[in-house]
C-alpha cells in the first residue's frame, strides 16, 4: 500500500502503486521498479509468522475485555510516526501484536495486561557497535543506567542489516534478529557485550545494527540504529 501526501500537487509519496515503488532516503524522494520478493519459507519467517497467528488467536479468545480496553486505551493515548513522518494512531490490536511478536518468539511467552503508562520508551542515545571479521562478533554499547536495564521482563532487541560495501551510506533492510539484552533487576547486564553474528562479516564492510526496547508491561520502543565499518 502506498501513502500519499497531498499540497500542491503531490509532495511526497511512499509504498507501491501498479510497478513503481517509492520511497525516500537522506537525498530525497526516489522511485524504482517494484519487485516482488521471493518467499523462500526460512526458519524466521515461518517462526513469524506462526506468533502471529498465535497472537490474533491469542487476542480474539484469550484476552480478558478488560485486557483489550487497556491495549485499546494505550492504542489512543500514544501518537505514532508513520512512513510520512504524520502523527498516527495504533489500534489496540496493533500495539498487542507489535509488543509481542518478537517477545512470544524469543521468551515464549506473553503480555496480555495493556500498559497504564502512555508513553513509548526512550531510545537508547549511546547505542554504539564494533565489529570484528575475526571472531565474528558484533559488540555492543549501552547504557546500563537506563531503567528498562533495572527491570526483569523488560529486555533490548537487536538485529543485524546485511552488511554493505563500506561507501555505501543507506541502508533500508533486510533485517536479521540476532541477540537480546534482558534487564535484571538490580543486577543490570554489563556494557559492552558481545554477540554472535547471524550474517558473516569482513573487514572494510558495512555493518548496521538497530535495537528496540520493550519493558516489562509491554510498552516497545521505535527502533534506534547505529553503522559501524567492520575491523579486522
């Protein structure tokens, strides 16, 4: 679906129409033939979305309605970016799935209470990587101070871009999950920690990494990013 923003004329444009795609990057709006992905049904995708039929399950049968107004409520309260930059508002249903899909995948379990807090987390400001073509690993910096770190159940999710050639200097996907930090409480996880890429890197190369916080009541943070060019 494309999004479309109307002034005098058209101003800005996103998403697909016919066999264009459009978009916009830090040089400006563009558009490029549309191409339709292929669906090679990896362990990832099928894992996604198996919670997600588990979740609009999970919604439509399990929740209590009290459990569905809050999330409702939460939907309302909390204003959104999309793709355009416009203030938007989540349904209820949107705000349950978008918390839980990764949690559901990665704990195993579930937050069904909607949030009474109406406000996203923060990002991260000091969420820095390095990464090393030698040991494979991606180390990553961040601050131990913040209070999801404080927190059991709450945790930072992080995911690995495919890495680029060390010029380039976007980078819009593909994204692989590749490590968690949980927060303990009073025994907040050390920083920086090191993690196992999922996607193998060389020296001079490109490496982008972006991170979601999520608490404990199910509040998920907007994705912060951080590019590194691959050591040796």
């Amino acid at each position: 679906m494309a999004l479309i923003k109307f002034g005098g004329g058209v101003v800005q444009m996103t998403g697909s129409i016919a066999g264009s795609t459009f978009a916009r990057n830090r040089y400006g709006n563009y558009a490029r033939a549309r191409t339709k992905p292929t669906n090679p049904n990896t362990a990832g995708q099928v894992a996604v979305r198996a919670a997600m039929a588990f979740l609009t399950t999970r919604w439509s049968q399990t929740l209590t309605g009290a459990q569905r107004t809050a999330w409702n409520l939460y939907g309302t309260s909390v204003s959104m970016k999309n793709r355009l930059g416009e203030v938007i508002y989540l349904t209820g249903f949107n705000h349950y799935i978008r918390s839980n899909i990764e949690y559901k995948r990665i704990f195993g379990s579930t937050i069904d209470p909607g949030p009474v807090i109406f406000e996203i987390p923060a990002a991260d400001p000091t969420f820095a990587i390095t990464a090393s073509e030698a040991t494979q690993w991606i180390s990553v910096t961040h601050d131990a101070g913040m209070a999801w770190a404080d927190e059991n159940g709450a945790a930072m999710f992080m995911y690995q871009g495919t890495p680029q050639n060390g010029q380039r200097n976007f980078f819009a996907g593909p994204w692989k999950y590749f490590a968690h930090i949980c927060g303990i409480n009073g025994a907040p996880a050390g920083s920086p920690s090191d993690h196992a890429v999922v996607t193998a890197i060389a020296e001079d190369q490109r490496q982008w990494v972006y991170a979601r916080i999520i608490r404990a009541d199910g509040r998920l943070s907007e994705p912060f990013r951080t590019d590194i060019l691959v050591a040796a």
